[in-house]
C-alpha cells in the first residue's frame, strides 16, 4: 500500500478498530493527519473509560488539538471507520477540521440524516474508502456479542 | 433560595459560568445533579485546555460517569447556562441524560435549530430558567472581548 493516500491512511485508522474489536468495544478507529504525519490514533473506549462520550473521533481531536498546541485544527484530515455521530461531527465543527473520510456510513446515527449544517463549511467530507472492510469488523462484532 | 429546586441547582450552574468569565473562557457553566445530590460541576474549558470539544457539558457529563462508574445518566440531571450545542447534545444523547435544564437560547449553534432526535427520547428538555441572567452575563463577556 503507497505511504501517504488516503487508503493508507484510512487502513491506520482500521487498524485502529481492529484494536476495539478485541477489546470488546464497538469496532471504530481513527488517525488525524496533519501534512502526512499521523499526529493522533484513537478507537472506541466507551466501555473502559466507562465514558459514553469516548467515541474514536472525540479522543482523536482532543489529541490531535494537544499534540499541535492549537485547538484547531483546520490544516488536518481524520480518517474514521463509521461516519461521526451528531456528537463527533460537533466536534469536527468546533475543531474546523479541514477534511473528514469516513468509511462505513450509520444510517441511524450518523451525522449525515440531519443538516449539513452540523458540519463547518469549511470542512470537506469524503465517505466509502474501506466501507465494506468497516462494516464487516462492525458486523462481526454484533455478531460475537450475540453469541 | 430553597435548595433542591430548579432554580437552586441551574444557580450553581451559573456559579460556575461566572468562574469561567473570570478565566477570559466564554462563560458557561454546568452541573448534573443525581438524587438532588451535585456530582459534576464543569465550566467552558476550550481555551485553558486547548481543545474545542471541553465545553462545560462534556466535562461535565464525563465528571459524572466517572463519579457514578456508568457511562449511562438516566436518572441525571443536567443543568446548563446555554442551549446545547449539537456536540453536546449528541453527548446527552449517548449517556441518555434524564433531563436537561437550560438557560439562555443559542439560536445559531444551539441543538433545537436541528431536528429533535438529536436528544434521546426519554430526556426531558426544559429552557428558559435564569435565561435573562445567562445570557447578561454572555453579552458582558464578549463586550469585554471586544474591548
């Protein structure tokens, strides 16, 4: 895989998820890049952080915003497995992140269902890289908690 | 003022808004109260943290799912100067926040501009208590911004 697209990136990111999955936390992963260096890594930790606000995006932009010393981060890319949540897309417009990918979209709590006003004008999204990879891993794991 | 009431716990609430003022933070404060009980108070953190999702709602709401050891807050009470934003309503959301007090509008960023489904089904929402006073003391601190 080539270094520095947006697959590679996003495969990071499923990494990432991959990690939650054994875990026992629902599978979402995300890295937030900054001129091609991955400067966060964050998955899902609702359940060990006993935290219903720990989505992967959340602790992605508080790292990321830390690691810059700027709680914008406007010149950065995140790269998640599932489309962000209303909570997670508040986030990415108080934070102007320049771009958002998503993998796999969330008919039922994505972002996407309401206004696109939820996101910062500025910020572009792109959605599908992976999403059948994204959604199996989620898949997979609804299944093993059923079981 | 009585304790226990709306009104003595949505002043606690301001409490905290007024120390955010005191430290230059666009002043919003918060509290969520369990059995008549405070077990989180947070302020509008974003500029002594760094970071554009602390405002005082997800401190907040992270404060109590600690303090409780649940990440669920169905028998919680939120109380907050401002209207939530959408970030912050979609935290209420995951946690299932029982209710949710607050004071001034925000009709630019505010939740209610949105659909309703952004707020989980079984959170009451009341606004209006303290309104004038929450929002004086937002109008204070931008004029102070400003000069």
């Amino acid at each position: 895989m080539d270094l520095f697209t947006d697959e590679y990136f996003m495969n990071e990111a499923m990494k990432m998820a991959k990690i939650a999955f054994e875990e026992n936390e629902i599978p979402v992963g995300a890295v937030i890049v900054c001129r091609n260096k991955v400067i966060a890594r964050a998955y899902n930790q609702t359940e060990k952080l006993t935290d219903a606000t720990a989505h992967a995006e959340m602790l992605a932009i508080t790292s990321a915003a830390n690691s810059l010393g700027s709680k914008y981060l406007n010149e950065c890319k995140l790269y998640v497995t599932l489309e962000p949540c209303v909570m997670c897309a508040g986030a990415s417009f108080w934070s102007q992140l320049g771009e958002i990918h998503y993998a796999a979209s969330d008919p039922n709590r994505g972002f996407a269902r309401l206004s696109e006003t939820v996101i910062h004008p500025k910020t572009k999204v792109k959605a599908g890289l992976m999403a059948a990879e994204a959604k199996q891993l989620l898949d997979d794991f609804f299944k093993k908690l059923r079981n």
